[in-house]
C-alpha cells in the first residue's frame, strides 16, 4: 500500500512541474502515472551505476554532479514517455530538483504523520 501511494505521490509531484517550468508538459494523469514508474525504475538501475562510473568527478566537485546526473535521467525518460515532453538540459535539472523537493515533501506529510512521543 505503501508503495502505490508513494507513486501516486510522485505521480502529482509530476503534476505540478508544468504549473512551474513552461518548458515541461506532462499531458495527464496517466502520463504522469507512467513517467513516474520509469523515473523510479530508471533511478533504481541506471543512477546507482552512473553515480558509481562518475565518482572521481562527484568527488572534484564536492557532489554538485549528481544534480547534473539526475537532470539527465530526467531528460532521458522525457525523451521516451509519450506525453512527457522536457524543452532542454537545464529545464531538466531544474524539474529534477523541484520534482524531489515536491515529492519529498509530499511524502513527508502523508506517508511520515506526526507520531506521539
């Protein structure tokens, strides 16, 4: 259960990308349902061996390369998915990093309530 809703959760954090950026559309829910399985998957198989390959360069630049890592797998799965369209490299790093900061927050408030101590 957890796990459908963390989707969806991304899946409205797509969502809210067009209402920000003019150079990113996503034509529905649907479209934003199946980018954000590809973008799970893709960052669960492809990123990990990127972060590995490119280590020396993440290391010379104190980590600020896997911003551009994540902009391109953003841009990647843009490239592919009908309906989700990405107009450049940057507007693909900067809907990668509101997209997380989005679905982070999302995820914080529904799926992280506040417990009792």
């Amino acid at each position: 259960m957890k796990l459908i809703l963390t989707w969806i959760i991304n899946a409205l954090a797509l969502l809210a990308l067009p209402y920000i950026f003019d150079s990113i559309r996503v034509d529905s829910f649907y479209t934003a349902l199946i980018t954000a399985l590809v973008l799970g998957l893709v960052n669960a198989l492809i990123r990990p061996l990127l972060i590995l390959l490119t280590l020396p360069i993440n290391i010379l630049m104190l980590g600020l390369f896997t911003f551009v890592i994540n902009g391109l797998l953003f841009w990647f799965v843009a490239s592919f998915v009908k309906g989700f369209l990405v107009a450049g490299f940057w507007p693909a790093v900067g809907g990668a990093i509101v997209y997380g900061i989005i679905s982070w927050a999302l995820s914080a408030l529904v799926l992280d309530p506040a417990k009792p101590r």
